[in-house]
C-alpha cells in the first residue's frame, strides 16, 4: 500500500470518527428533549382530566334556555 494511500484512509477515517461523534450528540440532544417532551405530554394529560373531573357531570352549559 502506498503512503499516499494509507495517509488518505487514515484522513477519511479521522472524518467518520468525527461526524460519528457528532451525529451520537445529536441522537443524545435528541432523546433528552424527546423525555422532555413526553414529560410535558402527561403533565398536559393530567391536568386536563383534573379539569374534567372538577366539572359537574350534568352540564347544562350545552342546553337551551328554557324560553326557547
């Protein structure tokens, strides 16, 4: 193998080290915000169904008036 070559496949392969190395920190930002987000999502679900569960279960919000 010449030298040329070798110096070439030890470049290329200190270029996938890198990007490897870049995109793991990406996939690693990545799942943090995704747990972020999913805590965020049941956070966002409970407080809903407390706000249902306060509401009365006969809610005459949605009925006519009686004058009509």
């Amino acid at each position: 193998m010449s030298e040329e070559r070798f110096i070439d496949l030890e470049s290329r392969l200190a270029h996938q080290d890198q990007l490897l190395n870049q995109l793991n920190d990406v996939v690693t930002e990545q799942q943090a915000k995704i747990m972020q987000l999913e805590e965020l999502c049941k956070s966002l679900i409970q407080r809903v169904q407390s706000v249902g569960d306060r509401l009365p279960a006969d809610d005459p919000g949605d009925e006519r008036p009686p004058h009509y």
